[in-house]
C-alpha cells in the first residue's frame, strides 16, 4: 500500500502495534517522509519535534519504529499541525514546551494539542503560560481577552474536525483548495481519499493519468462525480509541488 506517493510497507500490516499493545488499525499511520509531503515542512524539523534529534522531543510518538522507518499517527500528524501554526506565529519551542507540559497535566492526555478541549477550553493555559514564561508574542496571541489567539485557532479547526464523544481529532482537510480530499484515521489507514466516496486520491490521479486526463471517462469507470477526479489529481500535484519546491 502506498500512501501519498511513498509507500507504507510493513507500517500498514494489521499485526503492528501500538506502544500500548493495541492494533494500529483506526490510527492512520504516516512514514516521516510522507507527513513531510502532507504537512509541507521539512522532514527533518518533524523528526527533531516527534523524536528529538539530539534533544528532548517535544511531542510523544504514538508508533514505534517498524524496520528502522520511523512514523506518525494520525494524533501526531494534528499535533505537528497545530506545533507548525504556533512557530509559525513566531512562538519559542520553550513557551511550547511549557504549554503543552501544563496542557497534559490539566487535560489529562499526553497528546492535547489534538484535542478539542484545548482548542475550545484552554485560554486558560495559554495566558498562564504567557505569564509564566514571558514569551512577547505568545502575550500578544492572548491580548488579555484572547482576540489573537481566536482567529489562529480558527484557521486551525477549519481544516481540523472533532471527535463528537472522545473529543480528539478525526478528519483533516490538507488544502482547501480540494475540500473533498480528507485524512480520517478510520478510513484506508488514514491516506487521503474522497471524503464522500472513500477512494483514495492517489487512486483517481493515477487513473486520470492513465487516461490521457480524460476526467469524464475516470468518473464513469469509478462511479464518482467529475469534481472527485478533479480534485484528487489536484490534491496529488499539490502536495508534490510543494515537495519540490
């Protein structure tokens, strides 16, 4: 099986586990490489995250290594998401670390940037982390009555939805220029498909380009709408521009 271009391997078999002992299964699973080419950062920024590289990791990896091939669970994926906004709003690695150490106390959960309740409920523990460490900008995110903050965690749960009773995160959308393109961990291991049909993206893309990019023909033969194919071969270009550029 392959999963956005790179293949899965050993990674999708149904015998794998989880540190806890249960099935990999419903869990999504994404090589290094792959989460890379989903999220559009570089591989190696993820690797010092998840696993340190050199230092204390800041998230706590769900999987373990499966022939020396490092990968991501679906929980990991959104919390590499959520991570990416906050650096990307210029806040320190230091402020994260004291953010997400307070999180998982108070939460509960060792993975509670892909929670809900952080994302609904914890204006709380950033503004004590604000003033706990002093970090400029993380004070400017929650400008006293959390303005700022609010519209990043808009631009967060638009393409992240929710759980309705465990409250953790069960469907991505990667672009919302291909709103019909999803990540659900339930679903072909979490690889991206039509939200509405299941097949997945790559699926469509290749068979469009097998037929000379005839879009009215690939949805005949699939039984989709022409808006799936259209949207599936985009997604794929998408993802490998990004790659390479």
């Amino acid at each position: 099986m392959r999963c956005g271009g790179v293949s899965l391997g050993r990674f999708c078999h149904k015998e794998v586990r989880m540190p806890d002992g249960s099935n990999i299964i419903g869990r999504g699973v994404y090589p290094v490489a792959t989460a890379a080419k989903l999220l559009r950062m570089p591989s190696a920024r993820i690797r010092s995250w998840v696993y340190g590289n050199g230092s204390s990791p800041v998230l706590v990896s769900d999987l373990p290594p499966e022939d020396g091939q490092d990968a991501l669970s679906f929980i990991n994926l959104i919390e590499v998401l959520f991570l990416s906004e906050l650096r990307g709003q210029g806040i320190s690695l230091q402020s994260i670390r004291a953010m997400i150490e307070k999180a998982r106390k108070l939460m509960g959960t060792e993975h509670p940037f892909a929670i809900r309740q952080f994302h609904t409920d914890g204006k709380a523990i950033w503004i004590e982390t604000a003033e706990a460490t002093g970090d400029r900008r993380l004070v400017d995110l929650t400008d006293g009555n959390g303005a700022m903050l609010e519209v990043l965690e808009r631009s967060f749960r638009k393409s992240v939805s929710f759980d309705q009773l465990t409250g953790a995160a069960n469907q991505w959308r990667p672009c919302a220029d291909q709103p019909r393109v999803i990540l659900d961990p339930a679903r072909q291991f979490g690889r991206p498909i039509d939200s509405e049909t299941g097949i997945p993206a790559e699926v469509l893309a290749d068979a469009l380009r097998a037929e000379g990019g005839d879009v009215a023909r690939v949805a005949k033969l699939w039984e989709v709408p022409a808006d799936a194919v259209e949207q599936a071969a985009e997604f794929e270009l998408w993802v490998n521009r990004r790659m390479a550029a």
